[in-house]
C-alpha cells in the first residue's frame, strides 16, 4: 500500500497555555524563562506525517515535528535470511539510524543499538505477530535531522510505516518525551533542552486501548512530578493519534481517487 498522505502540521499540545513574555533561555530564574523556539512550556511541535515516502517498501512514513525530520521504511513479511526453528509467531527486526549531516557535529552518523532495540520493544507489544509465522518483518528508521526527541518522532513514525505496510496491529503507538528543568516540565523539548535536562521520560502507548508499551526515565523524579509527566505524555499521545488517523485516512482517499 505506497500511498500518499499528509498535510498542514497539526497539534498535539495536551493542554492549554498561555503564551507569556518571559525572560531569556536559562537565565538566573529558575521559573521564568524562554524556550528557544518560543512555546509554552506544554506546547508540542506541530506534527507533519506523509506515508508512501518509499516506493520500494512495503510501506513507509516521513515524519517532520519542527527540526525533527525521519523517514521509515517496513520490509515484508518475508522468509528470514537467518535460519529460524518453527514459530507460530512471525519477527520484528528494527534498525534505526542517522544520517551524517543529521546532528550539528559532521559524521557522527550512525547505527544506534540503543534506539533499535526500544523502537522493537514500544513496537513488539503492537504487532499482531502471530498473523505471519515462520517471517520476518523488517523497519529501517533514519534519522535526517535530529532536533530533539528523536526517539519519540521514530516510533509514531514506524507505527504509521508498518500501518501504511498493512502490518495487522492491536492499534497505532504514538511516542512523546517530556524533560526535567529545573522545576519545570517542558513537553516535547528540543536539542538544546535536552542537553540541559535534568531528567527525561518518554511514554509510548496504544491510545485507543489504553495500553503503555514502554515507559523510559533517566535522572531522578519525584512521585508528583512524575505523575504530572506521565499525564502530560499520555494526553499528548492521544491527541497524536488522531493526527497519524487523520493521515492514514487522507492516503485511504486518495489512493481510491
């Protein structure tokens, strides 16, 4: 199914905000400050899908959320080139990684093991694996520009390749970060944020059935702080997945045009 579908960015703010002067990024105020993109600190990026971005794959999706730009591509099913004992189940393989020019610094662009094996596991519980036995299903994620929540942006945007690819799934995952300044909660944070954080969780999750498939923390939190992110996270994806509906839908018609 390489169909096309897209259009204007959409939003997936969980909640709300006013938009208020404040003074420069980080300055002596722990509390008033500026992001560098000027949102709120509850303010997502608005969100750009496409699928059909590969002709050669079974389906594929581009994601853009603001300097965050992936491309994925799914393979199959197909017979492993590896051998494999009889399973009732079929094989998720993902591989994600970035370009040269994807981050400031020139030629760091690699494989990123870390990233691979959390898009198989947010994926994993998703896939309705045992619709293709004894095969394999392949996602290839790049990363061509890495603007901050990286992981985040791959896994929406697999979850749309392998719908775009007619993968039987339970339902799509969407994936949303949220980081720890200071005393502050900065939903979907950029690269600058990132390098200041003092603490992440990342959040994907079936909205429809109301099912987390992975959950991922660094640094340290406290009980309401990360309740408060957790809710953030969750309300975010819900509204995310309308958008990546919306796409899937608008490729739906326009392949029947």
């Amino acid at each position: 199914m390489a169909s096309t579908g897209g259009g204007a960015p959409g939003t997936y703010t969980p909640t709300p905000t006013k938009k208020t002067q404040r003074s420069s990024f980080f300055s002596d105020s722990d509390v008033d400050w500026l992001r560098p993109d000027g949102r709120g600190f509850h303010q997502c990026r608005p969100a750009f899908f496409r699928t059909g971005a590969v002709n050669s794959a079974a389906g594929s999706a581009y994601a853009e959320f603001g300097n965050t730009k992936v491309i994925v591509s799914v393979f199959g099913p197909r017979e492993s080139k590896k051998a494999m004992v009889y399973s009732d189940v079929g094989r998720l393989n993902c591989n994600v990684s970035c370009t040269t020019f994807a981050t400031p610094v020139r030629g760091l662009g690699s494989d990123n093991k870390e990233f691979s094996s959390m898009l198989h596991k947010a994926l994993e519980g998703a896939i309705m694996l045992e619709t293709f036995p004894k095969t394999t299903v392949d996602v290839f994620a790049l990363v061509l520009e890495s603007g901050g929540s990286d992981l985040p942006v791959v896994i929406s945007c697999a979850s749309l390749a392998l719908a775009d690819a007619g993968i039987m799934m339970y339902d799509l995952v969407a994936g949303v970060s949220v980081s720890c300044l200071g005393r502050n909660l900065i939903i979907d944070p950029i690269l600058e944020e990132e390098n200041f954080q003092d603490g992440s969780l990342m959040i994907t999750c079936m909205p429809s059935r109301y099912e987390v498939t992975q959950l991922s923390i660094t640094g340290e939190w406290s009980t309401a702080k990360l309740n408060e992110a957790m809710q953030l996270c969750l309300d975010a994806c819900s509204k995310l997945d309308k958008i990546m509906r919306a796409c899937l839908k608008e490729a739906a018609s326009a392949s029947l045009d």
